[in-house]
C-alpha cells in the first residue's frame, strides 16, 4: 500500500485528491494550517483508519522532515491562493507559498521520496497574446502570486536536476467543482456566481466580461496529479486544463440556463494582475502524463450547480 503526503490537504484540491487516493488503496498524510483550508473538508477524510491529518505549517522544517519519512509520493497543493489577495499582502503570499515549497522539496529529498508533484498555475503565463497556452512560450508572471508559482515549478524541476528524485508541475488552469468555497473577497469565481445565482443575487464581473478562462473540472485536476505521481515523467511544468475557453460573460448565461434563471451581472473596474485570456494547450501533458481531461466545463459546471443547490 503506497503512501502519500497531501500538503494544503483542507483545502478544495487538496481534500478531493485526498479523498481519491484513500479510494485507490493509498495511506494519506495530510497536512494544513487551517488558514486558507477548513476543517469541513476533512470531516469526511478523518474517521477514515488510512488518513492521518497535522494541522503544522509547511514552513515547519522540523515537521515536514517528519512527515515526509517513509512517504512513497508527495502531492503539494498547498499554497496562499488568489491573484487579488497577493497584490494586497504579497509578502504573505511569497513567504508561504516559495520558502514553503523549498522546505517541503527539501523534506522530501532527505527522506528519499520517490516523486513530488506541485501545484502551479496557469498565471504563470500572464497576458501573453498567443493562444493556446503552450509550455515553450516564456512565462510572464504578472502578480506575486504568479511569480510564487513559476519559483514553485521551476524549484521543483531544479531538484530533479540537483539531486535523485523526481518532480512534476502542474500548470492548473482555473480549477472549480463541488466543495469550492464560495464565500470571501477572494472566493474564486465559479462558487461565488453559483451561490449568488442560485440565491437570486445578481454577481460582480470586474472588466467587460469578454475575459476567457480554461475551467477544469477537479476531477480532472486530482487524475493528472495521480498520474504524475505514479508515471515516469520528471523535471517536467505541464498544464492541466480542459483545451476550451469560456467567457465570464458565458458563465453568466451558462449559470442562468441550468438554473432556468435570467439574472443580469453587475460589472465593475477590473482588477490588477488579472489576465485577460486563458487557453490550455494540452499536448505536453499527454505526452508526459497521458492526461486527457475526462468531464468537460459543461458537465462539471452542471455537477457544481446541483451540489450548490443542495447544500
């Protein structure tokens, strides 16, 4: 039975990936500071005998070196989330998210992990003209938080350079699905329409709305990391998307038609370091790691909407 350890395991990625792994016969290790994660995502991880949680801060050294023995795979989703939150407090956003990945890297290699995948982003890129996204293209990142990401991927690539472990990054582009917290300045976009929707509240587009995002479904997203771990790609930053593009003006009228609803957005200034187009080229991700997304933006969209209604 392998063994895994999920950092930023409270969080939305982070628990459903957990959630995953104990069904396929893995023993988890969770770790979380509880500060942008909850305690209800684990509600259903913890009465589990292969689950093992630690509220510790991956900044921890000593803790992580701990956690990280006898651990066959690490999976690090934790992070300080959010383009908008790390223009506000960037040195909360760079502390956690670069010395955090360098001492969970580290962890790891002391402890002879075999692979370590790591969370990126697709901001990475910034507002680079040309579409579709593609790994080759020289990255740009635009706000601390982006710039937190490609030092995250390019770290995690240099160690499988440095020393006898291997990494993976995955470049997740705009990750949604039931679960996703909707509440918060910060709140990502898709939870945060749906329960205002869904309570016939009207939702806020910063911009003009012809903004396009690559929406990927979780279960995407927890498959590709799971594949990354147990295949044999290493040294490699790939994207984890859908291959689409969806307006934030679409979204609305999307939102509306499985709610059977006509509710008109309200739209203001937009806001810095948002990017204005987002487009995976998903070539490089089969290659590496036989990604092929399994539920499309319309089918997780539709699952996402049924779960909001029903909490």
């Amino acid at each position: 039975m392998p063994t895994a350890l999920v950092t930023g395991a409270a969080g939305f990625i982070g628990s459903s990936l957990s959630e995953t792994l104990l069904e396929r016969g893995y023993r988890v290790r969770g770790a979380d500071n509880i500060t942008t994660g909850h305690r209800s995502n684990l509600q259903s991880l913890e009465d589990r005998d292969e689950f093992e949680f630690y509220e510790v801060d991956i900044r921890d050294e000593p803790a992580m070196n701990d956690l990280a023995e006898g651990v066959d795979y690490v999976f690090h989703q934790a992070a300080v989330p959010s383009v908008p939150r790390s223009v506000d407090d960037p040195i909360t956003t760079t502390d956690a998210n670069c010395t955090g990945t360098a001492t969970v890297l580290d962890a790891a290699r002391r402890a002879n992990v075999d692979t370590v995948v790591v969370a990126s982003s697709s901001s990475v890129y910034g507002s680079s003209t040309g579409l579709p996204k593609v790994e080759s293209m020289t990255p740009n990142p635009e706000s601390p938080y982006a710039l937190s990401k490609y030092y995250t991927e390019k770290l995690a690539i240099q160690f499988s350079d440095l020393y006898d472990i291997d990494t993976v990054a995955l470049r997740y582009f705009n990750v949604f699905g039931p679960g996703q917290d909707p509440n918060g300045e910060y709140a990502a976009v898709i939870p945060k329409f749906i329960q205002l929707m869904t309570d016939g509240n009207c939702p806020v587009i910063y911009g003009d709305g012809e903004q396009s995002r690559d929406f990927t479904f979780i279960d995407n997203v927890v498959e590709a990391n799971i594949q990354a771990a147990e295949g044999s790609a290493t040294g490699v930053a790939v994207n984890i998307g859908c291959g689409g593009q969806v307006t934030v003006n679409e979204l609305v009228d999307h939102i509306n038609s499985i709610l059977d609803t006509e509710i008109d957005p309200a739209y203001d200034d937009p806001r810095p370091g948002d990017v204005r187009h987002s487009h995976a080229d998903l070539e490089l991700a089969r290659e590496e790691i036989e990604y092929e997304p399994k539920v499309d933006f319309q089918e997780g969209l539709e699952r996402t909407v049924r779960y909001f209604e029903n909490i």
